[in-house]
C-alpha cells in the first residue's frame, strides 16, 4: 500500500535513502569529470591557436628589403595572404576556448556549487525527518513499558489486597492500607494506559505523515535535483558542439581566402616581374668585325716607361673595332687573337664569379651585398639604378607632403591663438614652424639631387638607335667620384668606394707614398707623340676597373667601375699602368685602382692587386 502511494519516488525506505545519497554524488562527481573534460579541451585549443599563430608569424616576411622585392611576386603574395588567413584561422580556435569557459566550464562551476549546497540540504531535511521519527518511536516504545509496568503493580496490589482482606488476623487498618494501595496502582495502570493510547495515536499520525508527506517530499526534490542535473549536462554537450558550429562559417571563409590566393597566382606576371626586377639597361653587344692578320706588324712592344725619348710620327685615326659585350673576361688573350668563338666568351661571362684579389674589393663586395652602396646608387645596372633613384624622389616627396600638412596644420593653430589668445600663445608655434620649413628645404634639397642624378641617368640610357654606343663601360658612373685634385686622385684607392677605410691608420702615410706617383705626362714632353706612331702598342694583358677614375690630366684616360681594358703597357714603379680601349683611346690610369691580368708569356708577368 505504501510502495502504490509512493510510486513516483524514488524508494521511502532508510537502506533507499543511502542508496540515494550515493547515488546523488556519484551524479556531481560526473559533473566535475565533465567539467575537467571540458577544461583540457579548452587547453587544446588554446594551444593549438597558439601553435598556429606562431607559425604564421614566424614565416611573415620580415621588414627588409629582399622581402620587399619578393612581395612583387604573385605567388609570395598569395603565401602571405595565406598566412594572415591562417592568422585569422587560429583565432576562431581561440573563440572556441573562450566561448567554452564562459558558457561551459564557469556555468558548470557555478552550478556544481547550487548543486552541492541543494543536495546537502535535502539529505538534512532527510536525516532531521528520520531522526524524528525515531525518536517518536523510542518515546512510544517507552509509554508502552510504563503502561505494561503500571498494570503489573497494579495486578500485584489487588492481589495482596485481596490476601489482607481474607487473612482474620489482620486488622482493620491493615487491610484499608492495601485496599487503598490497590486502587492507587489501578489509577497509575490507567493513567499509563491513557497516556500510551494518546502517544500512540500521536506517532502513528507522525508515521504515517513520514512516510507517506516528508520522505516523499524530500526524496521528490533529489529526483527534481538530479532530473535537472541531467538536464543541464545534456545542454552542455550541446552546447559544446555548437561553439564549434557557430564558427564554421568564418573557418569557411578563412579556407575560402587561402583558396582565393592559391587562384590568383599569375605564372606569366612573375616571370614579367622578373625581366622588370633584373633588366639591367645595357646594349647587347654588337657585331665581331674581322680584323686582318695578313698585315705586317710595324711595331714591337716597348719594354721601356714613358719616360724614354722616342721619334714620333703623327698617326692617322683608324675606325675603332667592333664593340664587345661588357664584363667580358679576356685574361690572357690579346685583342687580337680571337681563338674563341663569341658564344664562349659569353658562356664564360655567365658562369663566371666574380673574383676579388684585394682587402679593398673585398669590403666593397661586402658592402654592396650588405646593402650599404653608394647614394646614388651608382653600383646598379642603369634601369635597376633609374628604379632605386624613382623610388627616393617618391619617398622623398611623400616626406615632403607630410611636412607640409604639418605646417598647414600648425599655420591654422596659429590662426586660431591669433584670434583667440586665451586658447594659446601664437608664438609657442613659431619654433616648430621653423623646424619644419628648415626639413622641407633639406628634402627638397635631396630631391632635387635624386632628380639630378635621376635625368644623367635616362641620359645615358641606351636606346635602339645608339648604334655607336662603345662596348665595355659601365654607365652607372658614380656623380660623385673623385675631383679634378690629382693628390684626391692618388688617395682614393686607400678607402672603399663607400668611403669606409680598409688599411690601418698607422701604415696609411706609407700606403699614400707608394701609391703616389706624378702622371707621367706632368715630367715627360715627349708623352703626346707616344700616343702618335704609327703602330700601336700590342697587349700584354687585361685589366678591370676597380673604382671609377676620371682622366682630367694630360696622358690619362677615364674609366668606370667594372670596365675592362687592355693593357699595353704594365707598372714601371711610378705607380701608373698604360691601356687601351680602342685604337682611339689610350692612356694611363692609377695601377691601385685597376685588377690587372697579364698574359703568361708576356716578359715579367705578374698580377697585380
């Protein structure tokens, strides 16, 4: 009867209610694994995010200038929008940790503390109603013992009055003192009797309220508890899915972008890019003209300097000899004697490495590798030079325009000071004002030293119709080489292009005096009919130009970096080597500033550095 009105509860029996307390905290332990699952997982993402997020940037190009030139590049732009993509891409793993602890783990966390202080207070209400209950019992088992008590004294003072009364020798007083005694336990066995019969109304009343109202009622709320413990979980594990669902769609698009730049790589644009990024602006070299050995040779090669008197003969100019590409490597082989075919000594140019021989080459190598060339960029080809030299001006005038918002907007300031000088003085502007029109002066100074520099350039840019262009010069030469002083002239080969020293302080004065010597021309009348007889010198060897040298003097001749020349005549001691360009073009240049190579059977060969 008990079991059909308590059908919807749990159990109402006091083996049952610890059965249910277990069972209720088996339930909160799986809410705290549950919530420890949710945690790691959490972690993991936020981990993972971080992983990602590293790896994006370490592969983000770095601020440099090798970077800039490959963000050109169609395909490295599309890498790099791959990797703010994938940038992009950790941060929707770390909504997804975020969006785990505040919806999951702290809603867990607060609830597992509700669900503790409930349950606690259910199981007292439980334990208080079964305390009761059994106290009620001991207080009925204990009126029942009266009651049973009371009417056995009361059987034997009937007994023992009944006795008295029958004994003849027992006086009078005797037997009314039994009587008397008899009637007081039978009042006593009926009180207890009273008392036990109310008692036992009253606990089959709490009884049947215990079982029947209380422990359902509380046995009622733990099913409530726990149904909505259910419940909750339940939710959480939808809700862990949908933190993931809710960012599929910028997952999508992050992949969609990736997508999007692997499709907009354009093979045929970065090969376009190429030919921009390296075309160099030179000449192709133009045709070999045969040169004629039948003719007797009318000279033989001087082993004497300059200094030796000679008879001369005016000689009249020949057409100069077809022109050859630059940076072509003649070591050991005369102008004459061409036993090579063009194709390999084009080959040999393109395979080749360039070699430096000297301490000075080689910081000059270095700092140009490094980026550290000179202002005007003159250690470029002529359109990679053109490029670097429009790009400062723009640089340069982009500076310039700020500077000028700057002063428009300090101008206005001032106005305003002007007319309202509560708001500020209008001379605590005038400092700055000045500051700013002294920089853009400066800038418009570099810019039009750019422009300069800029316009020599497209000058000397070759175009299709130069046919008479010569072979074998550079014209990237440097605006700013050295000055007409013939003692400049001598210096410049004891630092670097760039103006860096390559030689010790303390042997400078003694690299100065060895590197020193007066142009032959200065002290030797007879230096212009050298260059007259009639037969030309023949070549000992070649030689490349280290540093820029311009020619001013007499008996000199100009030469730019990198060029390659003839040599005719080698070193003496005064510090000078005689070459030949052309037929036309001869002269002496510093032997510091110049790599010579002679040929291996000329008298006294040697390398000079």
């Amino acid at each position: 009867m008990v079991e059909e009105r308590m059908g919807d509860c749990w159990s109402y029996t006091k083996d049952q209610f610890d059965n249910l307390e277990k069972h209720t905290q088996w339930g909160i332990e799986f809410v705290e694994k549950y919530t420890k699952f949710v945690k790691e997982r959490s972690e993991i993402e936020t981990n993972y995010a971080k992983q990602i997020r590293n790896l994006s940037k370490k592969y983000q190009p770095k601020k440099n200038s090798r970077e800039e030139e490959e963000s050109k590049y169609t395909f490295c732009r599309a890498f790099l929008t791959t990797l703010n993509e994938l940038n992009d891409y950790a941060g929707q793993h770390e909504v997804i940790a975020e969006n785990l602890t505040s919806q999951i783990i702290t809603e867990l966390s607060r609830y597992l503390q509700e669900l503790k202080a409930e349950r606690k207070s259910h199981f007292h209400d439980g334990r208080k109603a079964q305390q009761h209950i059994e106290s009620s019992w001991k207080q009925l088992e204990s009126c029942k013992r009266r009651f049973e008590r009371d009417c056995k004294e009361a059987d034997r003072a009937q007994q023992y009055f009944e006795k008295m009364d029958a004994d003849i020798n027992v006086t009078k007083a005797d037997v009314e003192k039994a009587r008397q005694q008899a009637q007081m336990r039978h009042q006593m066995a009926a009180d207890s009797k009273s008392d036990y019969s109310a008692y036992l109304q009253k606990f089959n009343q709490e009884q049947n309220e215990h079982y029947y109202t209380v422990i359902p009622n509380i046995f009622q709320k733990l099913q409530d508890m726990e149904e909505k413990r259910i419940d909750r979980i339940g939710v959480c594990m939808k809700t862990f899915a949908d933190v993931d669902r809710q960012v599929l769609p910028i997952v999508g698009k992050c992949l969609d972008g990736m997508t999007k730049a692997a499709e907009s790589i354009e093979p045929k644009t970065d090969s376009k890019q190429v030919v921009e990024s390296y075309k160099s602006g030179f000449e192709p070299p133009g045709d070999v003209e045969f040169e004629d050995y039948g003719q007797a040779m009318k000279r033989t090669a001087s082993d004497t300097s300059l200094s030796n008197s000679r008879d001369v003969k005016e000689k009249p100019k020949e057409k100069s000899k077809g022109k050859l590409w630059p940076f072509i490597k003649n070591k050991n082989k005369s102008p004459k004697q061409h036993k090579e075919p063009l194709s390999h000594r084009l080959n040999d140019f393109m395979t080749s490495k360039p070699k430096m021989h000297c301490l000075r080459s080689l910081r000059r190598g270095l700092s140009l590798k490094l980026g550290s060339g000179p202002e005007d960029f003159s250690h470029l080809p002529p359109e990679q030079r053109r490029k670097k030299l429009q790009g400062k001006i723009d640089e340069l005038n982009k500076d310039i325009q700020k500077e000028m918002d700057q002063r428009d907007a300090l101008t206005k300031m001032k106005d305003v000071y002007v007319k309202n000088p509560q708001m500020g003085d209008p001379a605590s502007v005038d400092p700055r004002l000045s500051e700013i029109g002294q920089n853009i002066e400066k800038l418009q100074f570099e810019v039009q030293k750019f422009e300069g520099w800029l316009a020599e350039v497209e000058e000397r840019m070759p175009s299709k119709s130069d046919t008479h262009r010569r072979s074998g010069l550079y014209e990237t030469q440097n605006n700013t080489t050295v000055s007409n002083n013939c003692a400049q002239d001598r210096e410049r080969p004891l630092s670097s292009p760039d103006g860096s020293y390559t030689e010790e302080q303390n042997s400078e004065t003694q690299v100065k005096a060895n590197i020193n010597p007066i142009p032959p021309t200065s002290t030797t009348p007879e230096f212009d009919d050298e260059f007259d007889d009639e037969e030309a010198l023949p070549t000992i060897g070649t030689c490349k130009a280290l540093y820029p040298f311009e020619g001013h003097n007499e008996g000199t001749i100009s030469v730019a970096e990198g060029e390659l020349l003839y040599v005719i005549e080698e070193d003496k001691g005064d510090g000078w080597t005689r070459v030949r360009r052309n037929e036309d073009e001869e002269g002496y240049v510093p032997t510091s500033y110049v790599e010579v190579f002679l040929e291996t059977n000329a008298k006294g060969a040697m390398t000079y550095i």
